[in-house]
C-alpha cells in the first residue's frame, strides 16, 4: 500500500509540475543580455566553438509524413531551417571528437566506453519503414478523386525515378566510353582528319593492319617523315601514359575527406581500454594517443568504390561519399586513369557513378529522399544499372545487386531493378558507343560446340582460377600492409601512382597484349579464330607456331599479373572485373593453344576421338572459350561472384552450349579460393578500410550471451522520470552532448521510469528538439504522452508545444533478456535493421547495445579475440 500511495503521490506531483510548467513557460523564455548582442539564432551550432552561452546545431531535418512518432533524418535540408548556418559533419564531429577533457577523471570513462567507428552514421531501417508505413496509411486514407490521383502518383513514382537513373546512367558510360577510347589511342598519334577521332574512326575500319593514311604517330610529326621512329613513339607513349595517369591522381585529390579525432581509430583490432593507462613518466596513454593520432582520411574517387557502395547499402552512412562531386570528379578521373594504360578497367567504377547518380536522382521524390531506408532501395537498382551497362548484362546486373551489393532486396525492388537494367542497356544499345551496334566491346559468339574430354581442361581452369584469385587477395593485401605503410608512399599517393605509371609505360610498350586496353585485349582473347586475321594479332598462330605464341602469351600474363597487383589501391578510380578477366583470359587462352597442340601432335588419340575425323586442331579446340571460362574462373577467385558471374558470361556470348563450361568453372573455382582465403576482394578492402559492416553471408558461432556486450549502466546516459516526467531542458542538452562526445551521434537515450524502459529518445531527434526551443534557461520539456487529449490554447485551437518531447520518443523500442543467446542477437540486427538494442534485467533496464559495437564484436569473434 505504501508503493500505490508513493506511486500516487509522485504521479500527482509530475501532473502538478506539468500544469505549473504551462502557466509559466511565458516567464521562463527570456534570453540573457550577452546572447541577444550576438548574431547567433536559436539553431546556430552546438559542436562548433564552445562559447559560455552555447551555440545550438541545427539538425536539418523534417518528417516526411504526420506520424505518431517524428523522427528526423539527417541526410535532408529541412525547410525551416534554411537560413541557419549548418556547419559540415566533419566539423561537428571535429569539434565533438576534440572535446575531451583526457585529464579529468570523469572523462576517462567516455573513453573506455567510445564507440567503434564514430564517423559513421546508421540507419534505422525499422524506424524508416514504420514511417512509410504512416505515410501510406495518410495517403490512402483520402477516397475521393484527388486522393486517388496522388496515391497513383505516389506509385509510379519508383518507376519513373528508376527509368531516370538507368537512362542517366547509360549516356555517362556512353562519354566515358567514347571519351577514353579517343584519349588511349593519343599515346600512340593523332587524326588528321579531327583530334576527337580515335584510331578505329579514323581509319574507317580494321587499323590492325590496313593502310591509314589519315592516322599520324607522334615521331612522324616530329621529324616530318613518313616513316616511324621507334624511340621517339616510345618516348611520347611513356610521357602520356604518366600525365594522364598522374592528372586522374590529382583530380580524385580533390576528393579527399579528412575526420579528425582526439582517437585514432583505423584499425578494427585497436585496443580501446588501454587509453587511461600511465606510462611512467606519468603521462596517460590518452594523451599521447590525443596528440599524436593521425586523422581519417578516405578519397570518395579512389578505387572502385564498390566495397564502399556495400556499406553504404548495408545500413551506413559514408558522407559526401554518393554527392554530385565525388560523381562528377570520378567521372573525368576514370576517363583518364583508363585512357592512360594502367592495368585498370571501369566496369567497377560504374558501380559506384550509377549508385552516385541513383543517390542525387532520389531528391526529386520528397518520398526516396527523406527516407533512408527507401532511397536504398533505389540505390540497390542503381548499383544493378552500372553492371548492366559494363558488362552489357542487364540480368546480370540484377544478380550482381541481389548476390553482392544489396542488404534489403524485396521483391518490389528485384522487379525495379530489373526495369532499371532494361532501360540503361536499351539506352546504351541506341547510342552504339563502339559503332558496332555492342552495348560492350568484348562481347563475343560461339558457334562451336565444346566436346566432352575438355571438360577435365575445364574443371582445371577453374581450379587454376581460384588459386590465382586467393593469390592474387594475398598479394594485394601483403603490398597494401607493407609498401604502402611506407611514410613517403603514404603521404604522397600521387607519388606512388606516378612511379606505377612511369613502370606500366616502360613494360608494357614492348609487349602487345599487355599494350592493349584491357577490353581490346579480352575481346581479342575469347574470339574465336574465325574472319580477318588482323583481328586476332597472333592468337591464332599455326600449329608450329603455338609454342611460341604460349611463351609470348606467358611473358604478358607475368607482366600483367606484377601491374595489376602495384596499381590496385592506388588513389586514382580502378577496377578489377577486367583486368582480372584479362589475367584469367591470357592464362586459358594459352592452355587451350596447349590442348589445341595436343590435338595436332596426337590426332588418333583416343581421348580426341569426339573431334572431327581430319579436320584441323582448331576445329576441334576453340582456345577463345578456354580464355573466357578461366577469365570467369579467376574473376570468381577474386570477387567470390558465383550465379551472377555465370549469367554475365552467358549474356556476353548468347551461347546456351556453354552455360555449363561456364558455371562449372565458376563453381570449381569458388572452391578452391574459399579453401585458401576466405575473404573476397571486397571483404579485404572492408577490413583494410575499417569500414563497419555487418556481414550476413558468413554467421559465427557464438559461445556468449547478449549481457557480455552489453555496456554497464551509467545514470548519465539516460533519462530518469521516474520522479517528474518533466525534465529540465539543460540537464538534457548535458546528456546530449555526453552522448555525442562518446562519438554516438547516432545514439539514443532511454527513457526509464522507476527503472522500467518505457521509451527511447534518438540522438538526433532530441538535438532537433532542444534546437526548437527559444531559450534552455529553466525550460522544462515533457518526456512523456499527456493523458489527457486537450489543446494547448484556450481558444480551442491546437497549438504545437515546443517544450512537448514525447512525439520524439519511440514507445515501443526493441528490447532483449541480458540472458538472451547471441545468435538471437545476430538476427535481430542483421534481418530487422536495427540500429541499437535495449537490454533488459528481470523486465528492469539494463543498458543499450549499438549496432556499430555489435559489428565491432562480430569483428573480434572473427579474429579469435572473442567468443
């Protein structure tokens, strides 16, 4: 009885601070004399400089729908707010990182207790889809004409934005691709007929061999004779091969991205709790780490960007990394890192321009663009778009973005996709980039059939693939862990770039197929011996001749091999589809000369007995499939691509005889690579990069509980109403900021009451909140639902309470026993989205668990750190 009466008592007393808070917030809302002589608004920064006043950061967002809930997304520009100056994420989190007081005490705690990762952001996909849900709910409740109108308006909206992006997609493949063929060709002459001709143009036809008298090298300018002087074309190729390659490097500079921190975190392995250790000198290793941390830094146009399109899609947020800039400057960049001879291709940048593209084109629709977690599904069809317009696949580029790239996949999105793929291929076929009516230059056909006894030769390449793809990882991995730690190559990226692309010119100007652009080069390795002889260049040599040709075919895949190895990771856009497909292409092109030779020399072999009776080797062997089974096998060693690797092979032959050679390869070879090294390509640079992602292909197990991840209780980093459900507005901005210093800007704070969790605040909703207000100063805010539904003015008008918190609050967030098993756990986040978990001890709170120190765990059980 005494609880009930306590209990009463405290309820009539929260009531009573409630009505009393109305009456007087008119007298509390006053600003001090200092803060009225600055030119600050009530949304100025709060991580900007600390001033004794307090500056306020705006937190840009606005719900998209009326809602029981409002959240706030913060990847939008809300519409009130467009006067206030926002500073920049980086600079928030600057300022949030280097507020730490490493001397005190009381900050010691923060530190043990900081989160991994604290330059990214997560989504809440839980959060996004209820307020869809709410957004569709409002839509279809109007029945008359109008609301039928909008709510069909509403859904042809995905259609019309994807058919936008796969159409946008296309014509920027088709300029990258008529760009850097012009470009390439510069390093070898020029056209008299016009500078933007490449040589194929300009020829009108076949320049392997015929006569061009349009087609100028660069000695022949020099020297004004009509014939060619070696050293002086080998100078100019050298020469342009640097300048364009060093010209990509300076301009993806551009795009560089630095988050500067009182921590280093880089590494997923770094050992947070020894911070507040003293060495003897009596200096804490905080300090130390404090003075001499090196910042983050990432460049949004290096690399392929398909390893960061996973994250991205994933749940997180990498800022700046999908903007109009970073599109743009990877854009030129590639043209130019290709164009320049580099063991690179660009099908896997095309990934990342069509995610960037997907990404812009989503602000046309309030609907994609102030929702997260729909704007991925958008993204999802983009990514699919960029395959289907490098490798000419559109199916494949589905698959690529169900098997790969893609976290959420409904099937709503699986058909969009599909539709997306359709009309970036159909638009690439209409603008014929190449003038061969191709959608890609290395698109080929079979007419040949395979025979049975080459499937041992298959089989074999597959295993040769896989090995190679698992070396290849290991190779990348050891160069980028130690070459790259070099302190000259590590602050001079153009540097190292300079000195790969002063070697690749030396090298490969000697040999033809490593001289070939990579897609030549593939083209002229699957086709069969079949037309113009000048259209092979020696790959369809005479039967005496095929030693040779294997030793001259070896010396390039060694040379391509050492390249693509050195140029991988440098900070220019490169992919590694291609030139891995080359390196799998050189290498089964020279064992099908090898079978195709076993084949002459012993011709009444029973093991050949399928082949036609006196026919030659080559109508028997066809080495073009050979080059194009082992290009997947190695590509699938690489990239651990198994269906979509498949599909793709079929939809650039339109051979249905040779779905099987491909898919077996394929499979052997994924195998084998799983067998050697475990981690893709991808999952390489995700692990390099540090980057947080939650991995639902391969699932641990666990011999834990959720309560050995669950961080301890700290009255600081919750909100207790269990005494009045009216908190004072600068005790949470107090909170607020403890949170953000802990580096968890997308946090939350639970709400408990007589130490029940009966809610929970987000971060950046209550940021947004407390930025409403007029002034902090004695403020009470409501962090609870009235009970009573009656307006807030006398007049029977509903006014808007700014001091009114609780349609912020989540009511109902997702909560687990301490005791729970981790594998309960490891769905939760990974198949619901979430973003943190509640934790509760005999139904009493007991401490949240974030997404991001879940990934940093799963990362430790994977390197037998924990269990």
């Amino acid at each position: 009885m005494e609880g009930e009466s306590t209990n009463d008592s405290r309820r009539r007393a929260s009531e009573e601070d409630l009505i009393g808070g109305r009456r007087s917030r008119s007298h509390r809302r006053r600003l001090s004399a200092s803060s009225r002589n600055t030119d600050w608004n009530e949304r100025s920064s709060l991580l900007g400089v600390q001033e004794p006043h307090g500056r306020r950061r705006d937190y840009s967002t606005v719900p998209s729908t009326p809602r029981p809930r409002i959240s706030r997304h913060h990847s939008t520009v809300s519409p009130q707010d467009t006067q206030s100056r926002i500073p920049s994420f980086a600079q928030r989190l600057t300022s949030a990182l280097s507020s730490y007081d490493l001397k005190n005490k009381t900050t010691e705690s923060l530190l043990e207790e900081r989160v991994w990762y604290d330059q990214f952001t997560s989504t809440d996909w839980i959060n996004d889809s209820i307020k869809d849900a709410n957004r569709v709910k409002a839509l279809r409740a109007r029945k008359d004409f109008r609301g039928r109108l909008h709510a069909w308006f509403d859904g042809a909206q995905g259609w019309v934005l994807v058919a936008i992006i796969g159409f946008i997609v296309a014509c920027l493949a088709f300029f990258v691709d008529v760009t850097e063929n012009v470009l390439f060709d510069y390093k070898e002459g020029y056209c008299t007929n016009g500078w933007y001709f490449s040589k194929k143009k300009c020829c009108l036809g076949d320049s392997a061999t015929s006569f061009c008298p349009m087609w100028r090298h660069w000695s022949q300018l020099v020297t004004g004779s009509e014939k060619k002087t070696e050293y002086i074309d080998y100078i100019f190729y050298v020469a342009f091969t640097v300048v364009l390659a060093t010209t990509s490097s300076l301009l993806t500079m551009t795009t560089r991205t630095i988050y500067p921190g009182a921590l280093q975190i880089q590494n997923v392995d770094e050992d947070l709790t020894q911070i507040s250790r003293v060495d003897g000198e009596g200096h804490s290793n905080s300090e130390s780490k404090a003075v001499n941390a090196a910042p983050t830094i990432y460049y949004s146009a290096a690399g392929s960007g398909v390893a960061e399109v996973k994250v991205i899609l994933s749940g997180f947020v990498l800022h700046g990394y999908l903007g109009l800039k970073t599109l743009v400057v990877k854009t030129f960049a590639l043209i130019l890192s290709v164009s320049s001879g580099l063991s690179l291709g660009k099908e896997g940048p095309y990934v990342h321009i069509a995610t960037c593209v997907g990404n812009i084109a989503c602000r046309l629709f309030p609907k994609y663009n102030h929702n997260d977690g729909k704007r991925r599904e958008m993204l999802s069809a983009s990514a699919a778009a960029g395959v289907a317009v490098a490798f000419g696949a559109p199916i494949g580029g589905v698959l690529f973005s169900l098997e790969e790239v893609s976290y959420y996949f409904p099937p709503k999105t699986l058909f969009r996709t599909f539709f997306c793929c359709i009309v970036a291929a159909l638009s690439l076929k209409f603008l014929n980039p190449y003038g061969t009516n191709k959608i890609v230059l290395f698109e080929v056909r079979y007419v040949t059939d395979w025979h049975i006894f080459e499937l041992v030769a298959f089989v074999f390449l597959g295993v040769c693939g896989g090995v190679y793809g698992a070396l290849f990882i290991k190779a990348s991995k050891f160069w980028a862990t130690t070459f790259r730690k070099n302190k000259i190559i590590k602050n001079y990226p153009v540097l190292e770039l300079s000195f790969v692309a002063l070697a690749t010119g030396l090298i490969s100007y000697w040999n033809r197929y490593v001289r070939l652009a990579v897609s030549e080069l593939l083209f002229e390795l699957a086709s069969p011996c079949t037309g113009s002889e000048s259209q092979h260049s020696g790959l369809c040599p005479e039967p005496d001749e095929i030693p040779e040709t294997i030793l001259y075919l070896l010396v390039a895949l060694a040379i391509k091999s050492v390249l693509t190895v050195i140029t991988f990771g440098t900070k220019v856009p490169a992919g590694v589809y291609v030139p891995t497909m080359v390196i799998g292409g050189i290498m089964g092109h020279t064992v099908g000369l090898a079978v195709e030779y076993a084949v002459y020399k012993f011709p009444n072999s029973a093991l050949f007995e399928s082949c036609p009776i006196g026919g030659a080797p080559s109508a028997c062997v066809v080495p073009g499939v050979y080059a194009l089974v082992c290009a997947g096998a190695v590509m699938c060693g690489v990239t651990r691509l198994s269906v979509t690797l498949a599909v793709i092979l079929f939809e650039m032959t339109g051979s249905l005889d040779h779905v099987l050679p491909f898919s077996l390869a394929v499979l052997v070879s994924k195998w084998t690579a799983d067998a050697i090294e475990p981690l893709s390509i991808y999952d390489l640079l995700t692990a390099l990069n540090s980057y947080p992602y939650l991995d639902t292909k391969m699932r641990p197990v666990f011999s834990s509980q959720l309560v050995d991840i669950t961080p301890r209780l700290r009255p600081e980093r919750l909100i207790d109403i269990t005494d009045s459900v009216l908190v004072p507005a600068e005790e949470l901005r107090d909170k607020l900021r403890m949170l953000q210093n802990a580096g968890e800007l997308d946090g939350g704070l639970p709400i408990v009451r007589g130490g029940i969790l009966v809610g929970l605040i987000p971060a950046p909703d209550l940021e947004f909140a407390l930025d409403n207000l007029h002034s902090e100063e004695d403020e009470l805010c409501l962090m609870a639902p009235r009970e009573d539904s009656s307006d807030n003015s006398s007049d029977g008008v509903s006014v808007k309470d700014p001091t009114d918190f609780s349609p912020y609050i989540d009511p109902a967030p997702v909560a687990l026993e301490r005791h729970s098993p981790m594998e309960l756990v490891y769905e939760c986040f990974a198949k619901l989205g979430l973003r943190y978990m509640c934790v509760l001890r005999d139904g009493q709170f007991a401490g949240v668990v974030h997404k991001k120190a879940f990934v940093k765990y799963l990362m430790e059980v994977h390197e037998g750190k924990a269990h």
